[in-house]
C-alpha cells in the first residue's frame, strides 16, 4: 500500500509539479501532465474544467481524500492547495496510484 502523503512529499522534493487549478487547466490541455491530484473540496466549476481536459488527453485525475489545506500540508507548503499537477514523479512511485482511481 502506497502512503499518499508520503508519495506526493517525495514527488514535490525530487520531481516537477506545479499547484493550482490555472496550471492543472493548462498542462491537462497541452498533454505535459502524467497525473492531476484534485482536494476534497476543490471547486464543482474547478473539478469539471480539469477533468474535461485530463479525459481529452488521456491524463488521470485522482480525488485526493483531505481538503486543500491537508494537500498543501502534504506538499509541505504553507498555503492552500487545491490542484496538484505532476509533470514529473521523480523518485516517487505516485503514479501507481492513477492505477487505484482514488487517494
């Protein structure tokens, strides 16, 4: 069993992600996404934009089970974090996870 905590923390120290819905829109539309992680409680309008784009482009999205806040928490940032995009996984094995659906 894969700690998803643990997982994003490795994937945010070694790899490349970047935070927030604009960047989750725009990385989904251009394909440069591996996977898109959405908070409890990101935004209806936010959700449906991000998954629109990541099913246009064969992207998975993953339901993170914490709001946004325990998301930032978990990327070891002091602010909110409502979508995480990861473009790289680095030395993480997070992408295992697009196979289990949800966190």
């Amino acid at each position: 069993m894969i700690d998803v905590n643990k997982a994003i923390a490795t994937t945010v120290r070694t790899g490349k992600v970047l935070y927030g819905a604009s960047d989750a829109v725009k990385s989904a539309k251009t394909g440069k996404a591996k996977l898109c992680i959405l908070a409890a409680n990101c935004s209806p309008h936010i959700r449906m934009r991000i998954e629109y784009h990541c099913r246009l482009s064969g992207i998975p999205v993953i339901a993170y089970s914490g709001i946004n806040i325990d998301l930032g928490a978990a990327c070891g940032k002091p602010f909110p974090v409502s979508a995480l995009t990861i473009k790289d996984s680095g030395d993480s094995d997070i992408l295992k996870l697009a196979e289990a659906g949800n966190v």
